[in-house]
C-alpha cells in the first residue's frame, strides 16, 4: 500500500542514516511490528532490497484519523487456523522447540542471533524448550494444550519437523492439532522444508549459508499454508509419516551414510556422494519391484522437468498458491478416538478414502509394475529434498500426488553419467538426463529383492535396509507458516 499524501513519513536504514520523501509504499507482508502514539506510527518493516530482507524503521505523522486507520490496516494479522473460528481473543504466545544437537550444533547461536531478535522486536511472546532426546518433540507436541500457543516453532533439521507431525497427527484431537501452525527455522543439515517454505513463496534464501532470519520473519505476519501428509506402510518398521521423501538405494546411501561427516554441515553430503560414486558400479545396484499408481495428466508431467526459473517464468502466476487453511470451529469437535500409534491416526481419520491396498495385497490391477536394477528409487512431496538441491521445483506443499524418480542401471553409460546427475542436482540439471524417470503417482510400492540390500530413509530417518514400503497419498494436511 502507498502511504496517504497527508502522512509525513521518516525512515531510517540499518546504519541509522534518516531519509525523508513524500511517498513511500509499504508492502504489509513486509511489517514486523508497529508502535502507536497520538502523534505518530513508528513502523519496523523489512522489505526487499537488492534481494535480500533489510530492516527499515519508518516514522508517520498525520492527523489522528489519518493515523488510525493506517495503523489498523498495516496491523491486522491473521486468526491462526487451530483456534476456534468464534474466538475473539487469542494468546500471543509461541513455543520454540529447539535442537542443540542438530546439524553442526548452531541451533542455540542460531536463536541468539538470528531468531530472538526479530521475535522481541515483533513482541512475540515464547516458550523456549530444548529436546533432550530423541522423539521428545513428538512427546512435547503430544500433550500440549493447543489453546496455549498461536504457532510452534521448530529449531531443527527436517528429522524434529517428522517428529512435530507425528505428535500432532498421534493426538485425539488431531484434526484441530494439524491446524497449529508450523514455523521452520533451518538449524539442521538439510532443510528441505524451510527451503520448500520460501521457494514457494518467492522468499530469496541462500541455499548452503544461513537463511534463517528469513524464516524467522515470516512470525510477524504469517501466511498459513497446507502441507500434504503421506502414509507410510513398512514390511518391518510399522506404519509412519512421510512429508518429504521415502528413498531406496543411492540417495539414502548417501543421507545416511554421511552420519560420519556430521561435523562437515552440508558439506557432508557432497563427501560421501564422492565416495560412493568412486565405487560405482560395484555399490549401489539393487534390484527389486517397483509398482505403482500412475497420475495420467500430461501437463503435470511435463512440468516435472521444468527447473526453478522455469517454474516461475512458464507458470501461471496463481501456480503456488495454495487453499486457505479452514478455520476451526467448536462445533467440529469429534468424538475422543484412541490413538497413541500412526496406524490408527490414519485408520480413524477415514484418510484411507483411495482405497489403496495394504502393503501385503496384491497389487490391484490398475497398478503399474516394473522390475530392474536400480541405482536408487525415490518418492518425493515437496520442491526441495535439501536447502541446496530443487529436486521437483514444480511439487507443491499440499500436493495430493508424489514424483516416483528412479534410475535404472540399463539406461546409465557409465558412472561419470550417474555422478553428473547427482552433482548438478543443485543446478536442476538432473532434469535433463533421460536415465531419471519422473513419474506422479498417489501410491507407490516398493519391494526390494531379497539381499539386495540398500539403505532405506524415510524423511531422511533409517528404516530396515532392504525391506519393503509403500506409500500412500490422504487427505490429511498440516499447517505451516509461510509468506
């Protein structure tokens, strides 16, 4: 919005220079916070400049009218989504779940110096609670009161976010606990989530540095967006979540097997890729059975191949925009269910409406099979599988379809032609090689062959190497906050 002729307006950059000018366009999604006087509006906003978020302080004086009616505009912010639709009032109060042990261990420098700053400044009131082991998170989330909180936000690599989803998936009251918000903040290795957050968004972030006061100011006035939830069925880990990626043979290989090269940040996933690739193609050929249900749209196909400026240059500008979160009302409250197990999360929200078999079924006849030698066989949801690797920019948050992308071993030259995929991954020139088959689909099995071995991540987390998984879309989503 363009500021009124009669408001005077000063501004100050973050070196404390004072500029003065008659007109000045504020865009709202920019504000933090505003102060009001009888006198004045002092306005803390962060606009883009140059590409990248710079702290403007601006000063506007008019008439008390005037004023009044600009502050309400520029101040208004969004009813989260979990509190009950006819609630007037609600808590500005956020829990910070925060990791000190995840990626290289900086989650703690991160919040002192990138996070806390810009909540205090936008009067963020928070609970700051640091996990002690693992699956505390889902623990923490899972006995919650939700009317205490507006949003969570999570300090962390991807792994806490997968245990986030499960507390609010595994809660009796999970159809208004999905509507809590979710606040990414990239404290990890990989950071597919925050990466996918503000690619869709249009948000500028740096890939292999640190994107996370750019995150952080999406508190000030959230935009709350859906993210697809995917069953997961495994033949000898039970049932669980996925809203990233299931991965068999060499991407997995390489995720977990870099566990070594914690200390290296990133960085580690480009050692152990050089690793592995050196040993090919003595390491990592797997055979198995893939079968799965296509999606038959031509044009959904053909915008797997397109790169992240040819999303935004070829697109429809209404591409990423996504369904409003619905508001929850009181009168949805269900009936208390037992849950305590993803299983029966799943089961009891009637999320199985697909009909997709169980994981011990046949395969129905509508499926697709294919058998070979794979050098990896990949599912994923979202645009990003890491903060630097746009493996889809065309996947949407709340899409209902996954991208099956496999490799098989008949259709590779040589390992050269494998490590250039995988390698340029960042480039999105992986999408200019025919030897990786991108395919939507809304289920998905995956049966390797008996000693075939290979890791197997879900969501970046191990199951058992070598065993089976399906993977299943539903129409459960949660809420993350966005721009």
């Amino acid at each position: 919005m363009t500021v009124p002729t009669d408001v005077i307006f000063a501004f100050w950059d973050s070196d404390r220079r004072l500029f003065e000018a008659n007109s000045w366009k504020i865009h709202v999604d920019d504000v933090l916070s505003i102060k009001s006087t009888p006198e004045a509006i002092f306005v803390s906003s962060y606009p883009l400049i140059n590409g990248k978020r710079k702290r403007v302080l601006l000063k506007l004086r008019g008439t008390p009218e005037t004023l009044r009616g600009y502050a309400t505009q520029i101040s208004y912010s969004d009813i989260p989504p979990h509190v009950p639709s006819e609630s007037s009032v609600t808590r500005n109060q956020i829990l910070v779940l925060l990791n000190p042990y995840s990626g290289q261990k900086k989650a703690y420098k991160h919040w002192i110096q990138d996070c806390k700053p810009i909540f205090d400044e936008a009067g963020v009131n928070y609970t700051l609670v640091e996990t002690e082991y693992a699956q505390h998170a889902s623990e923490i989330v899972e006995k919650m009161k939700l009317d205490d909180y507006n949003a969570i936000v999570i300090l962390s690599g991807d792994g806490m976010v997968s245990e986030v989803l499960t507390g609010l998936l595994t809660r009796t009251d999970r159809e208004r606990a999905l509507k809590m918000p979710l606040l990414h903040i990239p404290a990890g290795t990989a950071n597919a989530l925050a990466a996918a957050v503000a690619f869709q968004a249009g948000e500028p972030f740096s890939p292999r540095g640190n994107f996370c006061p750019e995150m952080a100011l999406m508190i000030g006035r959230p935009n709350y967006k859906p993210l697809r939830l995917y069953h997961v069925e495994t033949a000898a880990d039970g049932h669980k979540l996925m809203f990233l990626t299931a991965v068999w043979g060499l991407i997995a290989d390489i995720d977990l097997g870099s566990e070594r090269f914690r200390w290296a940040g990133l960085a580690r996933l480009h050692m152990e890729a050089f690793i592995r690739i050196a040993q090919l193609p003595t390491v990592a050929k797997y055979r198995g059975r893939i079968s799965y249900k296509p999606v038959l749209d031509g044009e959904l196909t053909r915008n797997t191949r397109l790169k992240s400026r040819e999303v935004r240059e070829k697109l429809r500008s209404e591409y990423f925009k996504t369904k409003m979160v619905e508001k929850w009302r009181k009168g949805d409250t269900v009936a208390e269910k037992s849950s305590s197990t993803l299983q029966r999360a799943f089961e009891d929200s009637n999320n199985l409406s697909y009909k997709f078999p169980r994981l011990e079924d046949p395969v129905p006849s509508d499926w697709t099979v294919i058998e070979g030698d794979y050098a990896f066989v990949c599912l994923s949801s979202i645009s990003h599988i890491g903060s630097d690797l746009p493996y889809c920019p065309s996947a949407k948050l709340d899409d209902e379809v996954m991208y099956l992308s496999l490799v098989d071993w008949r259709t590779i030259k040589s390992r050269f032609h494998i490590a250039h995929l995988l390698i340029t991954i960042d480039q999105c020139l992986h999408l200019d090689h025919e030897c990786l088959q991108i395919i939507p689909v809304t289920a998905c099995r995956v049966e390797p062959a008996e000693g075939s071995g290979g890791y197997v991540a879900i969501d970046g987390e191990p199951v058992t190497s070598g065993s089976s998984f399906q993977v299943t879309t539903t129409h459960l989503t949660a809420t993350v906050i966005g721009r």
